[in-house]
C-alpha cells in the first residue's frame, strides 16, 4: 500500500474568491487553450503579463483569450480596490490542474515596515 501525504495549505479569503472566481471564469474559456496559464500583474505600471498554452497566437500579438483574461485579472485587482485594499502582487498560475496565487496588499507591506 502507499502512504497518502496531506498536506495542509493555507489561504486568505481574499486568495480563496480569487481562486475561486478564476475556476468558474475558466469553465467559459478553451479548456485547451487555458490548460496553462498565467498572470502576472506588474504594480508599477499597473499592467498584466498573461500567457496560456495557446498554441496559434502570433508572435508580438494579443490573442482573444489573452485579453479575456486579462479584463478577469483587472476586474479582481477593482473589486479590491472598492473594498479600499490596494494590490501590490497579484500572480496566479493554473498549471497541470493545480492553482497557486500570491495575492499581496500595499497595507500589508506598510505593517512589515513599522513592525521592523
């Protein structure tokens, strides 16, 4: 018999909606064309690095899928700022079914600097 491995993984709530809106919006889009993905928000310029596993997307070019997906990414990045949170990092990557997300907030890193 194998052993089973449980592994306990952490979450915020705010991670748990994003990850969670980002499964169902993926329901909508080419299961193949989304079997890997990744976004990539860049806080400096306020802009998204997106790519999925899109096979027929020219070089230099911007696929459809890429920019549905990129609207999905900026309207997360606006649901919080309504609720007065600031993203400083948003990465997601959907890859061999498993999601990952670093989510991270301007205030969290204004707490790092005064507990410093």
């Amino acid at each position: 018999m194998s052993e089973s491995t449980n592994t306990t993984k952490t979450v915020t709530l705010d991670e748990l909606s994003v990850l969670m809106s980002f499964h169902y919006a993926k329901e909508a889009w080419d299961k193949e064309d989304t079997a890997q993905v990744s976004i990539d928000f860049d806080n400096e310029y306020k802009d998204f690095l997106v790519t999925t596993s899109e096979n027929n997307v020219r070089p230099g070019r911007f696929s459809k899928l890429q920019a549905e997906i990129t609207a999905w990414a900026d309207q997360q990045i606006k649901t919080f700022s309504y609720q007065n949170k600031n993203v400083n990092a948003f990465v997601l990557t959907f890859v061999d079914d498993v999601l990952s997300i670093e989510l991270g907030f301007e205030s969290d890193a204004e707490q790092v600097d005064t507990e410093a």
